[in-house]
C-alpha cells in the first residue's frame, strides 16, 4: 500500500476509535511499527494528527464529523492517562465493574488490556467496544436512547436496567467537582444514569482530572459521601488537596507521565 493510502487509512481510523497505539496500526496495515511512527510523524507535520506516548490522536481540526467524544478525549489528555493508569491497578482478573461512558473512563478501557473474565457494564459504545476485544470478558452495553455524539447511550430504559444490577465498582467521571454539590453533569440524562450506577455499585471510584475542580454544572449526581476513592492527577492545586483532605475523601494523586519525564 502507497504511503498516502496508509496515512488515509490511519487518520479514518482515528476517527472511528479517538486513539490508535503504534502497535495496533502496524498489525492492521502489516507494517512495522516504525513504518507506522514515519507516518504518524508526517501527519504530524501536516497538522492533521497528535502525536502521544505510544500512539496518536487527531488534531481537533480533522475531525470529520465533529464528533464530541472525540474532542472530549483529546482534553486534558495525558492528566486521563495518569488517572486511568492507576485506577486500572483497582481492577482484578474476574471483577464485576461499571463504566460510564467518559472519555476517561474510555483510556482506562484501553489499560485493561491484560485482565481477563471482566464481567463490564456500561452505556459507552466505544468502551464496549474496547473491552470486548478480550474475548474472556462478559461485556454488557445497556439498552436505551442514543447519544451520538457523546458515543453513550441514556434514558429510563438504561436506568431500569442499572437497577436491578449490583457491581462490584464502578469508574465514573464528571464535568465539574465542588465540595458542595459534588460531582456535576452538564447533561440532564447523564446525571440521571449515573445516580442508577451509583446506587447499584458497591465501591465508587471518581476519575476527576483536575481542571473539573472548582467548575460547577448544571445537575449533581453524587455528593462527597458517595465517593469511596477519587483520582486525580498532580497537576491539581494544593488548596484542592487540602479541601478534600478536609473533607475526608480518599484521594489518590496520579503523577502524568509527560510532565514526569521532562523534569
């Protein structure tokens, strides 16, 4: 295949599935992996592609159909991967976990590789997709409205199906964190479904980067005292650490790996 054929192909992929890793690319294409870095570096040049560690990303100005997951996931990027990173340490062969569909909850999918016999439910498309990957896992995408440009899929159908499910944990993010309300939505439904997760789940972890705190949305789903674990990464202030120390919340603070290794 023809380097301009390849490049096309990769960036349609990425936007099918937000984040491609070198190794998968080069499978897919039958290519080595540094034919695949030649490409991905020339994307780069073109503006069309960002480069991460171990992988790529589109630009926010090739994304062909303006699909919000997309963007959503290439927010604030590397701070999701820390946080996805040591939650996934959370996570056992076997265990019974709960994702929503946020683009964090979407990376730690993706570090999850290695485990087997999941039993997943969630309303996310391409967390469902990702995770089933891994033929051994039990992988459950419940029914309900669809949410195109969120990739998620809400409503009552999806609440009465939460209801009458128990989970061991469940992984759930937010669009804003403040003491007094607690995890906030911008979407109405969302907070609805994610009330559902919350009550049928027995250890809650909240996987909040840090420019969520101090932001407000519009509707509140869980307030500090449902909140077992929350993860967050180092680039959140110091007050906030002392606020939530106040406050009593197990809190893990996960280094990003980026800004690690440019120290």
């Amino acid at each position: 295949m023809p380097a301009y054929e390849r490049r096309q192909f990769l960036v349609d992929k990425l936007r099918k599935e937000a984040c491609l890793r070198v190794s998968e690319m080069a499978a897919a294409l039958e290519v080595s992996e540094s034919t695949i870095r030649n490409d991905l570096n020339a994307l780069e040049d073109e503006g069309r592609i960002r480069r991460i560690h171990g992988g790529a990303v589109l630009t926010e100005t090739d994304f062909g159909d303006n699909n919000s997951f997309s963007k959503r996931y290439q927010q604030n990027l590397e701070a999701k991967r820390a946080i996805a990173k040591e939650a996934a340490k959370y996570i056992n062969d076997g265990d019974s976990i709960l994702l929503d569909a946020s683009s964090t909850a979407y990376i730690l999918a993706g570090e999850l590789s290695g485990r087997n016999r999941l039993r997943v439910i969630t309303n996310g498309f391409e967390i469902a997709k990702e995770l089933a990957k891994n033929t051994s896992n039990n992988v459950i995408l419940i029914g309900g409205e669809v949410n195109p440009g969120a990739s998620s899929v809400t409503g009552l159908l999806s609440e009465r199906i939460i209801a009458d499910l128990f989970v061991g944990k469940a992984f759930i993010s937010c669009s804003g964190f403040t003491l007094p309300r607690g995890m906030t939505e911008v979407h109405i439904n969302e907070a609805q479904l994610k009330r559902k997760m919350i009550t049928a789940t027995q250890e809650i972890f909240a996987i909040v980067d840090s420019s969520k705190f101090g932001k407000e949305d519009l509707t509140p789903f869980a307030g500090v005292a449902d909140i077992h674990r929350l993860l967050t990464d180092d680039g959140i202030l110091p007050e906030w650490q002392a606020q939530l120390k106040q406050a009593g919340i197990v809190t893990i603070i996960c280094p990003i790996e980026e800004k690690r290794n440019h120290e």
